[in-house]
C-alpha cells in the first residue's frame, strides 16, 4: 500500500512538472523582447527612428505577454491583433526597405518560437 502511494505521487509530481515546463516554454515563446542597437544596426535607423521603434516595439512586447496570459481560444485573435498594431506604428516611422526588413526579422522570429503566423503587409 504504502509503495502504492509513493508511485501515485510521484507520477502526480511529474506530469505536474511537465505541465509547469509546458507553461514556462509557452509563455517564453511570447516575449519579444530584442537588442534594440543591433535592431537599429540591421535596419539603419536614425537616432529618432531608433527611439519610436524601442516605444512601439516595447508596446507590442507587453501586448504578446497578454496574449501568453490569455486563454487559448483568444490567443490567436489576440496575437494577429498586436502583430497588425505593431505592424501599423512600424509602416509609419520605418522607409520601405527598412519596414520591409522589420517584417521579414519579425516573421522569422514569430517562426522560430512556434507561433506560426505570417504576415504580409
């Protein structure tokens, strides 16, 4: 009986542990957050530039650790309406070539992390 109790538990603890890492690698896979001067590098901002890119970028960081927080229904909705936000702020202070760039690092970044959604605009 008592080995019994023993392999109940620690059956109980693992999936407990592994519900918890599953947790930790979503909520991981949410944060956006970046090297704002190797940013600035790669897209060859203006010091202007570079200061409305870290406040809109700093923005769209807290919206995707809403979403991590958010249920799994809502998570998707919620995802393509920050990246659309961000995307939005990102056309208005970046030229073509650099907004471009932004969308191809921000595409492969969202990849990479599992969340799989492309954008295009």
């Amino acid at each position: 009986m008592f080995v019994a109790v023993i392999a109940v538990l620690s059956m109980t603890m693992a999936f407990a542990e592994d519900e918890h890492l599953e947790n930790v690698n979503n909520v991981n896979a949410f944060k956006m957050e970046v090297n704002y001067n190797k940013l600035g590098e790669a897209l060859s901002l203006t010091r202007d530039q570079m200061e409305a890119v870290k406040d809109i970028h700093q923005a769209f960081c807290a919206d995707m650790m809403s979403v991590a927080a958010a249920s799994k229904d809502s998570q998707k909705a919620m995802m393509k309406n920050a990246i659309s936000k961000d995307l939005g702020f990102m056309r208005i202070v970046l030229n073509e070539k650099q907004y471009k760039l932004y969308l191809r690092l921000l595409n492969t970044t969202i990849n990479n992390r599992g969340l799989n959604v492309q954008y295009a605009n």
